[in-house]
C-alpha cells in the first residue's frame, strides 16, 4: 500500500511541476473563476464546446500542489468527455476526495491517484475547485465561484 502511494504521490508532484493544458485556450467559449480563500488557490478554467462535448479544456492560475495537479488530471480526464459525462466524473471525484468512494478504483483512471486528499480534509476543497470551476464554467458563462 505504501509503494502505491509513493506512486500516487509521484503522479501528484509531476502535474504541479507540469501542469498539462496550463494557459489560454484561444476560442474558448466558457470561462469561470474559481477561489479557494481557505488555502489561496486560484483558478481560471476555459472550455471549448463542440455541441454538448468538451473539445479542449485549459486552466491557469496558482495555487497548492494539490490544487495545482488536480485541475491538470482534471484536464486530462475531461478533454473529449461530454458535459454528461463530466458531471457524472464530477460525482466519482468528489466521492472519492470525501472518503465516500465504494467502487472500484481502477475505473477512475489517474483520479485516483487523490485518493489520499480523502484523509486530509481541509485539502479537499483543494482538490475539488477546479472542478466545482469547471462545472460552473459548463453551466453558465463568466461565473465566478467560491468554496466558502
Ligand atoms: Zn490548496
């Protein structure tokens, strides 16, 4: 257990060294601001929809190494995925941070790898802003969000 939390630590540390889909995203046509006053992450999500999927998604902002790699596996995961779908990885994710997540694992990809974030509270407001983000930036253009 303790070699596959190296491993997910390894995983989280890459993506806040390099973020994947970090910047603008020319032609975006969803943005939202997400704050996370807690522990000072901020975050700007940009979505590009081709109907209901999400063509290309991108983030910018600072923030802790676990706000940091979550938006970019966030990414990652998102890009391609309809706002059906996302909503319902959403869901899994949030489980999953919460310490709620009773299936298996394996289906959540490189998410989860946050597992561990289930046994730190405060950090998981931390690990879902970039989501709670882009949910509002799927939902309604130019939002801006708060975990408080
Ligand atoms: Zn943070």
């Amino acid at each position: 257990m303790s070699e596959l939390r190296d491993l997910y630590q390894e995983v989280i540390l890459d993506h806040n060294k390099h973020p994947r889909n970090y910047g603008a995203l020319e032609d975006a046509d969803r943005h939202a601001e997400g704050h996370n006053p807690l522990c000072g992450d901020e975050i700007t999500v940009h979505v590009k929809l081709e109907g209901d999927k999400i063509a290309d998604i991108r983030f910018e902002g600072s923030g802790c190494a676990i706000s940091k790699a979550s938006a970019s596996v966030m990414t990652e995961t998102l890009k391609g995925k309809t706002v059906e779908e996302a909503g319902a990885l959403f869901e899994r994710f949030h489980e999953l941070v919460t310490g709620k997540a009773d299936e298996d694992l394996e289906t959540l990809g490189k998410l989860a790898v946050f597992g561990g974030v289930s046994e730190f509270p405060v950090r998981v407001k931390c690990a879902t802003l970039s989501w709670h983000t882009t949910r509002a930036a799927l939902n309604e253009s130019g939002t801006k969000i708060s975990t408080e």
